[in-house]
C-alpha cells in the first residue's frame, strides 16, 4: 500500500511572528522555517505503517514555494521514499491546497492519506476534510491511534467528550492529533542519504487545478496587549468595575 502525506512549510513554532509594517501579512523575513509539527507526526506515523510492513512507499507532497524542498528534505530523512511539491504561492486558500491534493491522489493512487490536522500559521483545520470530501473517501480526523486492519483502517479520534474509534475503508484521509506519536530524530546518515532520495517539482496548472483566491486579506495586526491585574478591595468593588470598566455584567 502507498501512503500519501501532505506536509507544510510554515514559521519554526519558537520564533514570535511579527506582522509586516503595513499590515498586509506576516513578516517572513531571516526567520526560521520547519514542518508543521502536525504534519511531522503525520510523516512519523506513515513511516511506522512502512516499518510494521503495512506500507510499502511513503510519498510526501508538499504545495508552496520552491523553499518548501528543505521541509521535504527533512520528511525524506526522516523515513519517506519521494517527494512531491507542487510549486504555488505560500499562502494558498484550504479549498485550494486540497484540489491540488485531490489531483496528486488522482495521480498517485494512494491507500491512505494522512496529513496533521492543522497548520500552525493559519490554524484553519479544513484541509483533510476538504480534501476527503473532494475524493468522496471517508476521513478520520483528530487521530490518536491508526491501526491499518487489511482493507479498512481503525482510527480512534479525540473529541470533546473523550474518544471515538471508527472503522473506514481504504483509501481514506486521517488527520493526526499530537498524541499520535512521537516524531523521531533525522540521523545524519539518513539526512545524507534524503538529499539523494528524488523530489518532483511542478505546478498547480500542469495538474489543471485554478488556485486562485476567494477570499481578501484585508490586514494583519498583533493581539492588544494585555494590561495588568489589579487587587479590589471586597467583592461590591469588584461587582462594580466588572459592570462599569470591563462592561461584562449588566
């Protein structure tokens, strides 16, 4: 079985963003860059499936700009066999980046996709769902634990009253929640032998998918600063400031 993995370029999740001086986007210069850690679980897991003799090719796609090769890089030293990145702007819409999956799948025929269940950047959480909604495959989001049983695949999901466990047949799309798993370390043998390992490189057109927006960034601004606490005297101080300063309670 080949396992797909989408895997993103995105902001090292140390660094503290900045917006840009006219607000129209994040600053993204000299800044470090990394897998989203999700996507990063989602490789790990894919490798294991390769490990436990379930999957036999592990193929990581990535969309984004040329740079994006450096994240596919570390994916392949990591354990994944070939990469793919569809070159496009960087901040490609959700519905977007899953018709240029969608298409990728087409191509690639895989028996599983995984990808994280998010991005960091823009913390969406629509790519998987689109994407399995796109293919008419089902989906098991917010993974904790995927277990491949011949042609169906048992995901346990994380959801606000606990967990739920369902059963879907393959091909499907999982999302991966961080309790997943533990993503390992590149050794550096294996960091040598990536940069040899292939990495197809094409664009959104060659695939006939229009990635163009629909929606408008109309600006980026960082959060108000929070302003510091203060000590009340009883409780009708408090009463009083919450209705009349923080204007909370009627």
């Amino acid at each position: 079985m080949k396992v797909l993995v989408a895997v993103k370029r995105v902001v090292d999740y140390n660094v503290k963003v900045r917006p840009k001086p006219d607000g129209s986007g994040v600053d993204l210069a000299n800044v470090k860059m990394a897998i989203n850690p999700f996507c990063e679980i989602a490789v790990e897991e894919a490798v294991r499936l390769k490990e436990r003799g379930v999957a036999d090719e592990v193929v990581v796609v990535s969309v984004g700009p040329t740079q994006a090769q450096e994240q596919l890089r570390t994916a392949l030293a990591l354990g994944a066999d070939r990469g793919i990145l569809v070159e496009a702007e960087a901040d490609l819409e959700p519905l977007a980046v899953a018709k240029v999956l969608k298409a990728v799948c087409e191509r690639e025929q895989p028996g599983l996709v995984i990808l994280g269940k998010q991005s960091i950047d823009g913390d969406n959480n629509q790519t998987g769902q689109l994407l399995a909604a796109l293919l008419g495959w089902g989906q098991g989001t917010f993974a904790s634990e995927v277990v491949v049983e011949g042609d169906r695949v048992r995901v346990t999901r994380e959801v606000d009253g606990g967990l739920q466990t369902v059963s879907l047949r393959l091909p499907a799309v999982v999302t991966t929640d961080l309790r997943l798993n533990e993503p390992r370390y590149a050794s550096l043998p294996n960091i040598m032998k990536a940069k040899k390992k292939p990495i197809e490189v094409t664009r959104p057109a060659e695939l006939g998918v229009d990635v163009a927006r629909r929606t408008e960034l109309l600006g980026v601004e960082p959060p108000p600063a929070r302003k510091g606490g203060i000590k009340v005297a009883d409780v009708a101080e408090l009463v009083d400031k919450l209705r009349n300063e923080a204007k909370v309670i009627g």
